[in-house]
C-alpha cells in the first residue's frame, strides 16, 4: 500500500520558516521510511507573494520560484483551497509561520470547512479574542481535525504537551509561572549579574561577591546591547511593553480553562508612558538612559535583600487571575540562574506541589528551535494520519 | 457512530497500577467526551492471581474480585489473548506496572502476534537484551502498534517524549546527563548540604557560610532516613548499586542510537564490596557506618573546592559511552540546587547547545506522577485510535 500523501502549505518565508524547510527536507526520508508517510509542500507564501504546486517542491526551489513569474499574488483562502484539492492527499496541513493579525481570521474557516489541520507559532488566535478561540476549540472537537501551537509559548520547549498532559490525566494546575520572553530575559539576566555572583560566589573574597552584586551596566546600556545582538524587535518596545509575555500568559491561562484575554491581564510595561509616546525607535533609544535611575533604584533594593529583578508572567488558576510583573527572587531561586535568552516554566500542580514543581528551562526563542518544535507537532499530525491507515 | 472502544489489561496492582487505576477511572467521562473513546478494563493482574472480565471492571471493585473465586491463578499470555479479544474493541493496550523480569520476555509475542500496544514504567525491556530491544522495535515498526515507556525515566516527566521529537526533528543529540534517581536525589541531596547553603547564604555571616558547607550528617545516617521515609528499596542496595541508574542510562542511550547493554557501563556502585557480601539489608545497614569516613573525604574534598556530589547517568552520544558515576560540580550548577528527590536531565543537542540545553527537572519518583506518566502514554494511544476512526 501506498504512503498516505499529506499535502503542506506554508505561510511565512522568513526565519522560522526556511528554517523550517530545511528541516522538513532533510527529514522527508525518515519520514517516509520510518513514519510512512509521504510529505509534499504544494504552497508557499510570503505577505506579498505566493507559489501553488501541483507537485512536491524540491529543496529550496521554493525561494527562487516566489519571485518568478510562476508565483502570483499572496491571497491566502486560495493556498488553504489549494492545499485541501491535492490529488489523493489523506490530510492537508497548512503551516502559519508569521506573526500576522490577518491569518488567524481564516483558522476556522480552513479548519472547519476546508478540512485542514492547522500549525503555528503565531500567537494571535491562542490570545486574541475568546469568541474565536473558543469557536475554534468547538471546531476540532466537532470536525477531529487539529490545531497545534507548541511553539506559542517557549518555542521547540515541551511547554503547551506537558500542560495539556497533566490537566488530560487529571491533574489539577495550580499555578504557572515563567519567564517567557527570550529578549527579556536576556534583558534581565545581563542587567543584574546574578551569574556573576553565582559564578563568582567561591573563587574569592566577600568584596568581590558584594562588588559583583551591583547591577554592572546602566538599564539603557542592556537594551542598547540587546538591540545590537538582535535580542529585541526593531522597535525594543514591542518587546518591552511586556505585550508578547501577556500573549503567551494568556494562552497558558486559557490552556488551564481560565476564560480570559489580554484585557484581563495586568501587564506592568518597562516602557514609561513618556517614551511609549515617542513616535521612533531612535528617539525612544536615544530618552532612555534618563529613566536609568528608576530601574537602578529598583535592582539596588532588590540586590541589598539579596535578590534579582526578573520580568515574570504568572497565571493563578485557583485565583482565576494571570499577570506580567518585574518581580524580586531570591538568588537561589530558578529564574536567578538563567542564562542568555532561556526561558522556564515551572508548573505547580496537585501532583507537583509547590515545594517540587515541573521545571522546563531551555532556549525559548530562535528560529531552528521554534521551526523543530512546529516540526513536532507536524509529527504529531503525521502519525494520526498514518494511524488512520492501519 | 459508536466511539471505538479500547481493551485495557493491567499487570500490577501494587502503587502505580492503583494510582493509574483511580485516575483512569476518573477521567473515562473525558476520555468519552473529548476523545470520543470507550476506554474498558477487562483485566487485571498481580503476580499470583488475575481477573478476567467479560465487561469493564468499574472504580474499584476489581480489587475485592482479584481475591474472590471469580478471579483465577496469573498467567500472563491468557490475560493478553482475553484482552486482544473483547469483543467489538477497535484495539487492546496492556499495562505492564510492574517491574518484573519475567513480562518483557511476551512483549514481542504480545505486540507482533496479539496486535496490542504496550505501556510501561518497567525498565527490564529497554534496558534488556539488545536483541530483544531491538526485535521489539522491529515489530514496532512492521506492525503500527505501540510500544511506550515514557515513565521508564523520570517517571511523569517529559523526558524520553522530548529526546524523540529532538531526534525526528532531525537535532543532533551530543550528549544527556542527568540525575535520574529519586532515591539516590534524595540522599545526595540530604548528604551534601548544598540548599541550606545556597539559602543561607545572604542571611547570616561568614561562618555561618563555611559552617554549613560541610557535610551536616554521616553517609550512613542519611541512608538510614532515606530508608525510614521510604525512599529506598527494603533492601537499599538496590539503589545504592547504581543499577537501576544504569538501566536509565542504557534506555537512553539506546534511544540516542547506541547500541549498548547494561554490561557496557561504567557504573560507580555506592556499595562497597564487603558490603555487597552481606547477607541481610539490616546487616547492610549496620555496617555502612564503617564506610562513613570515605564519603566524607569525598565530600569534604569537593566542599573544599566549592563543590557537591552528585550522583549522574551520563550518555556522551558522540562518544558512543554511558556511565554512572559520583561527579563534583560547583554549586552554581543545575545539580546542586535539586530538591527532595527531583530529577533533572540535561540534554545538550545541536540547536540546544552546551551553554543553553533544554532541561527538564521535578520529581522524578511516585506513584501517582509514574501513573500520570503511563496514562500519557494511553492518551497518545487513544487518540491514535480515535484517528483511525474519522
């Protein structure tokens, strides 16, 4: 018998997903061989452009091709239709690696009606409105076709699974809590020189571990360098208006059946009102350093306690309440150990009680881990499809 | 339609097969309405006497009838023959919640010929004969059905789950380390004062420091509570051989793909010699104190340098080795912040490179976190069933 065809569709051709392309490419073979089925990327699409395949494209002849005269121009519910009338395909798959406001809109249509299953990274639909969240939860119970966002929140890290499996097998979630923003924390962990201190704590002297205490580098410096290694967004305020924490919170919130949405958060932004008022990114770099003092006065208080800023979203499910705070811990606390861009999460359940929660800590952002994390739900997909044929 | 109904046998009816039981029991009314499946258990078994039922046993009364005349004498191939054919069932899953040597010998015959999945916390397969392993998988392949043992490390913790998808994602997995064992957490834990440390560190003076950072308690008295909190085995050499660390380790780095046995490891047992002779745990118990001056010299060494022991199950992939072993490490170290019995594993992969790897830590022992675990297994099962149906 021949492998079940799963037709793919692409939305976004930037980082994640080229990275995701190659990816796929070099694992079609194990694909075939050892899971039996028989992948084909039929279309892809960038905001402007757009290639529909009737066959299988090879490698990376998909970049070359969007900007030649086969492609046309990017309409979206033609690639979902596209995708779902591959000949002989047993399922449709489209792959939404963008940030886009707009294609979320079509989820449910191309769930629902087009029949497909759906991938992403993109946090819109799991944190935009409930109606439509909940719409959608409705569809794929209905029609058993699925909707994957793994990499919503700690991008390739076993986050959303490991949630959906402790509430599955009856576990009660108390609370979760994470530092959930790659950019933030690597704000946050070069601001105030936790490792140092942890690093630092036996080689020497206690002048040596009190000195290495004091935030090292103004709060504008930190942001400044994380713009330059390419930390943050364009604009460093999209990251530090705490928004994309709040997203992420809000899905985990929803994951715990809290019916909330952005609104509901208490959000406490790292961008001052004056500067969030500025109309470029050049003009906001150029007036933070005078807000230095406020966030030094803050890692100052927390250091002489012993303590470390962290910038933390936290959902209280027992409290029904979710928030994105910067927050003071303890030196020996998880989140003071974090290096780079990690994220953590620790979850708090009945089963993993507060003194010895489930701790996942890993690069939370990047795209060769977020494109392997929407390769695993991919494979999730791809062994229901291969179930229905045995 | 009729959801599809799936058989449940279960070996073991100690801890975790209770724990699974009642958890199972609890969550039917999802399992029917969310994952639209039938699930029925039809068999129940410890090591001398089995239930076999024509319909599903409900909540508990499977426990009275395993001592009642309807119950008969365990034989292990007539419980899997009962449970492959209940009538009408769209598949059959057995649970293997014990850690017999003798099950894993009718997994290949269970799986190949009776067409059931397998799911178990039981170590003897995966880290049994390599032949029998990789027949297994094999028949694994050949046949669609299942064969999971995500509790076989780590117990609930997303661990062999997330080294899969790294490994079909197509990362390269360098290397896996890990303390893997709740019982020997524990103790080294309790042994090597590295939290009390940590947390005392910004409380107090100098002396206070360097007073605690020496090993509070004889090796020997931290066994013995070990022991009394029932942490250990009766006999607590079962785990200070390091054996049940090894067959972790063996699991994998079979998963890695290196093909090795328990007899390839390096594994530093914590039992000396003369006292593996001993005939009885209490004569074990007696003279351990005499071994006390050793471990302190170990540890007292490493304290001098600012370190801990720890004891780590470590799979250098690109080595082709495994090995357990009693390793320093600073006290900034993931290692030496563990809690009670937590585990923790660290893999350092291609995308999640050795200054950032994915880390998974929390308890790593219990029945009902082993029991959760095993009924994640079910849930992946069941959804494969219920793909096959739409």
């Amino acid at each position: 018998m021949a492998p079940p065809v799963v037709a793919l569709g692409l939305f976004g051709t930037g980082l994640i997903g080229s990275a995701h392309m190659k990816q796929l490419a070099k694992q079609t073979p194990y694909l075939l061989e050892q899971l039996r089925v028989d992948v084909r990327v039929v279309a892809v699409s960038n905001s402007r452009r757009m290639l529909l395949s009737g066959s299988a494209l090879q490698g990376t002849e998909w970049r070359a091709a969007l900007d030649s005269p086969q492609a046309q121009q990017a309409d979206p519910d033609a690639l979902a239709a596209h995708v779902a009338s591959h000949p002989g395909a047993a399922a449709g798959v489209l792959l939404d690696c963008t940030a886009s406001e707009l294609l979320p809109q079509h989820y449910c249509s191309w769930l629902g009606q087009q029949g497909l299953h759906i991938i992403t990274p993109n946090k819109k639909l799991g944190a935009g409105p409930l109606q439509r969240y909940q719409q959608l939860r409705q569809l794929q119970k209905d029609t058993g076709k699925h909707f994957m966002y793994e990499t919503t929140v700690g991008a390739g890290l076993p986050v959303i699974s490991t949630l959906k499996e402790l509430i599955e097998t009856g576990d009660r979630v108390l609370s979760i809590e994470g530092i959930l923003s790659g950019t933030l924390s690597f704000i946050f962990n070069s601001f105030q020189p936790g490792m140092a201190f942890s690093e630092g704590i036996f080689s020497g002297t206690l002048s040596f571990i009190f000195n290495s205490f004091q935030p090292g580098m103004a709060f504008s410096e930190v942001v400044r360098q994380a713009k330059e290694q390419g930390y943050t967004e364009p604009d460093p305020r999209e990251d530090l208006s705490g928004m994309d924490v709040a997203r992420k919170v809000v899905i985990l919130a929803r994951e715990c059946g809290l019916q909330l949405g952005l609104e509901d958060l208490q959000v406490a932004s790292l961008v001052p009102p004056q500067l969030a008022a500025l109309s470029t990114p050049a003009e906001y770099m150029a007036a933070l350093p005078q807000h230095d003092g406020d966030m030094a006065a803050q890692a100052q208080e927390a250091a002489a306690s012993g303590e470390v800023l962290r910038y933390v979203g936290k959902v209280d499910v027992a409290g029904g309440t979710a928030s994105v705070t910067t927050s003071r811990y303890p030196a020996s606390h998880p989140f003071a150990a974090l290096r780079g861009s990690d994220n953590i999460l620790v979850f708090t359940t009945e089963r993993y009680g507060p003194a010895t929660p489930l701790i996942v800590r890993g690069p939370g952002a990047g795209a060769e881990v977020t494109a392997a994390g929407v390769f695993g739900d991919l494979l999730k997909v791809l062994r229901y499809v291969a179930a229905a044929r045995t």
